[in-house]
C-alpha cells in the first residue's frame, strides 16, 4: 500500500501552467500508448484523455505542472474518473474542485 501512496501527486490549480488552448503534446514518457499523443484542447474529450494520461503517469508534481491547465481540469475533474485516493488528495488541496450538487428549482 505505501508503494501505492508515493504516486498520488496532487499539485495547487495556481501551480498549474499547461495550455488552455491549441493543441496538447505529451512526450512518449507520459503517453507511450499512442501513435500521436497530440490532443485537441478544444475538444472536452480529447482533454479529458489527456489530463487522465498525465495524472496517470505522473510520478512527481513536474510531471503534471506543463501539461494541466487549471479551468479544463475544473471543466473535466467530475469526468475524469480517478482513483478515490487520487481524487480525494486532490480535492484536500483544490476544496474548489469538490462536486458541488445540482441547483434545486425554487
């Protein structure tokens, strides 16, 4: 279980300073599974993909800071899908990505 710990890596959204448009390059250390892991940040999709290789991946905060961009991963955290661990780590340091309920009708 410790091994299992030491790879959830949560960073600030401040700390973040990856693209929030245009088209998203992972390097084969990150992405090795695809022939071309360039992803289209326009499309909700594609980023999600992408966020969930590098989150995946991720080893240490380097490896998520250039390739997140704080408002896409607010866009796509509830759909994200990530381990319970992982999500709650990073919600502890980003309260703000916490799913928030549905408006009731008044």
């Amino acid at each position: 279980m410790a091994a299992a710990l030491r790879h959830v890596i949560a960073v600030a959204l401040d700390d973040l300073d990856g693209p929030g448009s245009g088209v998203l390059e992972l390097p084969v250390s990150i992405c090795w599974s695809l022939a071309s892991p360039r992803f289209d940040l326009s499309d909700r999709n594609q980023v999600r993909s992408a966020y969930k290789y590098v989150m995946d991946a991720a080893r240490q905060p380097a490896h998520l800071i250039p390739y997140l961009n704080a408002a896409l991963l607010k866009d796509v955290w509830d759909d994200l899908g990530l381990p319970r661990r992982k999500r709650a780590a990073w919600e502890a340091l980003n309260p703000e990505l916490r799913s928030r309920p549905a408006a009731t009708a008044a």
